[in-house]
C-alpha cells in the first residue's frame, strides 16, 4: 500500500458508498479511506485510536474505556448518528442507537481498510446512519496465510496476538486467533486515580472460499472483559458473534449477496444496570446492470433483538425486557445522464416497533469534468430512530418516577445538502473537500410531564450544523509522504416552541470543536528503518470547558529482515490533555510509550 502511486490509490475499491463495489476516484461522497498501512504507520493499538486518522471524524477520549466519535457534530458520550459496521455486522446497540466502543475489537494486522464517510448514508445503510458511516472490513483468509505473533508493552498497556491461517481445500482458506490486552488506569486533572483500568481476552476465526461464480465468508468472535470502576465492583462484558455471507454470480451484470448474522453481548455494570441482548440480522441484495446506462441496486432485511435488562432501584428501564423488530426495503439506480455525468436516486422505507414506517431518500449528481477531477453534490433527508434509552428510561425504576420516559418520543430528522470535490492536483498531490449543512429536528430535550412533577423524553429542539471539511496528500519523495485534513464547523441548537426544555441546548452544545486539523509525516529510512510523526490540533470546548490542545506522536521502526518489525511509539508528547467531560472526571492523557514486535511466519 505505501509504494501505490496516486493513481493506484484513486482506483482502490471501495464498498460504503453504493453498496458495490467502485473506485474512490468515482465515489460522489465525502469518503476518507484509512488503509492497513496507515494503521502499522500508526502505532495505534485500538479501533478508536485507529479512527483518529480519519480527518471527517471527531474523537475524543473520556476514560480508558469511554469514548466520543462523531461525524458533524452531535458528539457526545452516547452519541447516537453514527453507523458502525464490522465486515458487514452492524454494531450499535439498540439500547441507546450508539457504539460501545469498548468491546469493538478486531486483529489491526488483519484490517484491510476502513470507509469512513461523513454525511448521511441511510438510504443503503438504514436509520442511525445520520451523521456517518464507519465500515471496517477486514481481509480475506487467504490474504493472511501464515503465522503472526505480536507482542507489545509500555508505561500505559501491554497486549499480545497469536494468529495463525491456512488453506482448506484447493478454494478455502482459514484464519484463527487469540489476543488480549490489558490496559492501565488514567489519571485526572487533579493527579487522583480514576481507578478505570481494563483487560479483555478475544479469541475468532474466519474462512473464506473463492468458487468460480460463488464468494462464501464465514467468520466469528468471542470475548470477555472487566473494567474497573471508581467505588464500585468492575464492570463486566462479554459476547459472541457468528457472521455469514455468500455473493453469487447470476451472470457479467447481475449479482446476488445473502448476509446472516447473530450477536450475543452481555453487559453488567454494578450499581447502573445489566443487560443481555442477543440480534439475528438477515440482509439480501440484488444489483443488476440494465441497458448499459442503468446500474440498479436493491434489497430487503430483518433485524430481531431481544433486550433482556436487570435493573437496579435508581435507574431502569421499562420493561425490562422487550422483544424488539426491524425491516426495510431499499433501492438506488446510477443512472449515466453522460460519460462524465451521472445520477444516483434512491430511496428507503425502513419500519421499527416505535414510530412505523421511516422514508430515508437521497439524490446524487457527480460530474467527472476532468479525467482525475470529480465534482458532486447530494441531498438527503434521514432519521435516528428512537431506542430504549428514549422511550423506556425511568428514573428511578418504581414510581414516583423523577424521569418518566418518552412515550411520545419520535425520530430525529436531518436535511442535509452537501456538496464536494474530488481530485488529483498534479502527478504527487490529491485533494479532497466539501462543505455541508444539516437541518435537524426532533432533538432529543427533557419536557416536564402534566403535573410538572416529573419529566419525559420529548422531541423539543432544533438545529444547524454546518461547515467545511477537507483533507489531501503530497508525495515530497519516494520516501516520504505529507498528508493533512481539517474540518471547521459550526452549530446553532434552538429550544422550539412550546418547549418547557431549559436544559439540553446547553448540554448539547459546546460539545464539539469549531475546528480541528491533522499533520501525519511518513519517512522511509535507509536501513529498512521508517519514521512517522502525527500531529493533531483540536479547539476547545465550550460546555464542559475543555482546553484546546495539540498532540504529537511518533512512531520508529526497524525491519532487521522480511517479516520482523521493531516500533517504537511515542504518544502525546507535547505533554498531557483532556479531552471529553468536565475537569474533575475527565482523564488527562499522559505521555505514553509503546515497544511492539511483530513477527510473520
């Protein structure tokens, strides 16, 4: 990936954006691609950390085990408009609509790539996908065939793989693996504990086989955790996930693709809640190429999820327990207007147990006005649908009730137009750029009940989002690479009226930064030496106040022989900083050093 010309890296396939396969270069979205390479060069040793490389994303680290990723804003930490895929399995919970980011945990060696789109995507990937769409997806059993070890450890972790693949049969391959980590307590402000250290095991495999007209892909995870807590027992998780898929051939211009998964997690948090829920998804699609002009992609899907809680006598949910149903219909058509010119309209009807039937539609116009340059724009109108935090959230569980969930509760809207650019400036420089802005409605506000004696869920704010982000790379040499991005947005949240809401516009807002800009330096050394430097800069925010702040990270690497590295990664060396959350919780990120081995065999 590190010798692909820019050229190359204009034709890598990408999957997120129409739902097929199609070169980055013809995509009509704003799509960030972090590649397994951008990952090694890294030194990062999670999914967030890996998320960071993405410039049209906002990540902000509030504990050891806590984070806040958003697109365009509305972060916080259970934020709820992003949709988080992992090969295919759709991994926010429908407790809350978000991502535990905690338990999300894949081999980083055996990443091929992650789509990162910001913008709205739900007329392909369905309510939830609001804001972005993160698809990690990694790579093919018979792409890793062979033996892996890594071993790794510092001031802040320590953690180890074994991975191990082979063939079966004349068209199968295989993978295993088992890794675990263990990571250290952060500090606060004030120099005190915040007693948040954590360890998981994880243990999976994956098979793939190629057949003339048939891809089939088998693959599973299992995992469990603890997290320690501040005056409290730690904090459980567990779970597993199997996950199938067969693409097929119907002929040159048609193709069919059968998707199942299951998805076990079970969360235990003493004092809070507990929660088991288990998911059965089944996803079909259909593309066809029609008249040479027409490139149509359709499908149907069901989702079932049976929530199982424990509540405790502060906090509930109510019911307990509840069985909940999802399913939806889509269909888009490219359709080329010219040779340069094309057309994509399409539309989703997506129904849940809480409001009915959703409409999710979406237009997009991209003109190719030049060989290596891409103009495009898109409307869209998408929704968050309402989750059991919404809707079932009593505080505490047994009457009087001080919080007495959203019975009323409906999906939040957003309108949104962008409109962007694509393209390669000179034989050694590529840029991409686009500018946005998103109408909201039906934020989530508190309204008091009818007796004023408690308050409900209600839909009572509104709002603008708008802003511009970009991001581009220079190839200086043959041995080194300069890339950077920036984003600059702002926000506008408004109470409606007849609102009694006083309280969640100033919740919500200050929550993200007006602008934040990313420098990554990528050297080769003589030697079989590399040297990779990422500077990041981020604004402060308002509400809690959060200090801006710039950190600096470096990684050293030494490759004594073909298929053994030595790193070195240095991380937030300009000192520590926080992040997320008011002063006396939030975690202030120290300096941390990280000695990794990888060996291949």
């Amino acid at each position: 990936m590190a010798d692909l010309s820019f050229e190359e890296l204009a034709n890598l396939e990408i999957t997120s954006v129409s739902k097929r396969a199609q070169r980055l270069s013809d995509a009509a979205a704003s799509i960030f691609v972090i590649t397994s390479e951008d990952i090694r060069r890294s030194g990062v040793t999670s999914l967030p950390e890996a998320l960071r490389l993405a410039p049209n994303l906002q990540v902000a680290q509030s504990s050891a085990t806590a984070y806040a990723i958003s697109a365009r804003g509305m972060n916080n930490n259970t934020a709820n408009k992003l949709l988080v895929m992992i090969d295919g399995r759709s991994v926010y919970t429908p407790l809350y609509s978000g991502v535990f980011w905690d338990v999300q945990d894949v081999v980083l060696e055996d990443v091929e790539r992650i789509e990162v789109i910001s913008g709205p995507g739900g007329t392909l990937w369905g309510a939830n996908a609001v804001n972005g769409v993160i698809n990690i997806i990694t790579r093919s059993a018979k792409d890793s065939e062979g033996g892996l070890i890594t071993a790794g450890a510092g001031n802040r972790e320590s953690g180890s793989t074994v991975r191990y693949g082979g063939s079966l049969g004349t068209e199968g391959s295989y993978r295993i693996y088992a890794k675990y980590f263990d990571r250290r307590a952060t500090e606060k402000l004030s120099g005190s504990s915040k007693a948040d250290g954590w360890y998981k095991s994880q243990v999976g495999f994956r098979a793939d086989w190629e057949l003339p007209t048939d891809n089939i892909m088998l693959q599973g995870n299992a995992y469990n955790g603890s997290e320690a807590q501040l005056s409290a027992n730690p904090v459980s998780v567990s779970g597993f996930n199997v996950t199938s898929r067969w693409e097929h051939a119907l002929s040159a211009d048609s193709s069919l693709s059968v998707q199942a998964y299951f998805d076990r997690t079970e969360r235990t948090i003493p004092l809070v809640f507990g929660e088991h829920l288990d998911i059965v998804d089944l996803q079909i699609q259909h593309s066809l190429v029609m008249a040479n002009a027409h490139t149509i992609s359709w499908g149907l899907g069901y989702r079932l999820a049976e929530d199982r809680v424990s509540n405790t006598p502060g906090f509930g949910f109510l019911p307990a327990n509840v069985d909940q149903h999802w399913s939806n219909m889509f269909v888009q058509d490219e359709v080329s207007l010219t040779r340069d010119l094309q057309l994509t309209v399409g539309a989703r009807v997506e129904r849940n147990d809480y409001t009915g039937n959703e409409w999710l539609p979406n237009a997009r116009l991209a003109w190719k006005f030049a060989p290596e340059h891409l103009l495009w724009t898109a409307v869209s109108r998408t929704v968050r649908a309402p989750s059991r935090l919404d809707v079932d959230t009593y505080v505490p569980a047994t009457p009087p009730f001080q919080l007495a969930g959203g019975p009323s509760f409906v999906s939040e809207v957003a309108k949104v137009v962008e409109l962007g650019y694509r393209g390669q400036l000179s034989q050694s420089m590529s840029l991409s750029a686009t500018v946005f802005r998103a109408d909201y409605d039906n934020l989530r506000t508190l309204e008091l009940g009818p007796s004023g004696t408690f308050v409900t869920l209600g839909n009572g704010m509104q709002g603008v989002v708008q802003g511009v982000e970009m991001w581009g790379t220079y190839k200086a040499s043959d041995t080194w690479r300069i890339s950077a991005g920036m984003t600059a947005m702002s926000e506008d949240l408004q109470v409606k009226a007849g609102s009694t809401d006083t309280t969640s516009v100033n919740a919500q807002a200050g929550l993200d930064p007006r602008q934040r800009w990313m420098f990554k330096s990528s050297w080769d050394l003589s030697g079989g030496s590399e040297l990779d430097c990422i500077v990041r800069s981020v604004s402060a925010l308002a509400n809690p106040d959060v200090p801006a702040y710039v950190a600096l990270d470096l990684r050293y690497a030494w490759k004594p022989r073909s298929g053994l590295e030595f790193s070195v990664t240095g991380k937030n060396l300009g000192g520590s900083h926080g992040e997320f959350a008011n002063a006396s919780t939030r975690a202030e990120l120290a300096t941390a050093v990280f000695f990794k081995m990888v060996a291949r065999f």
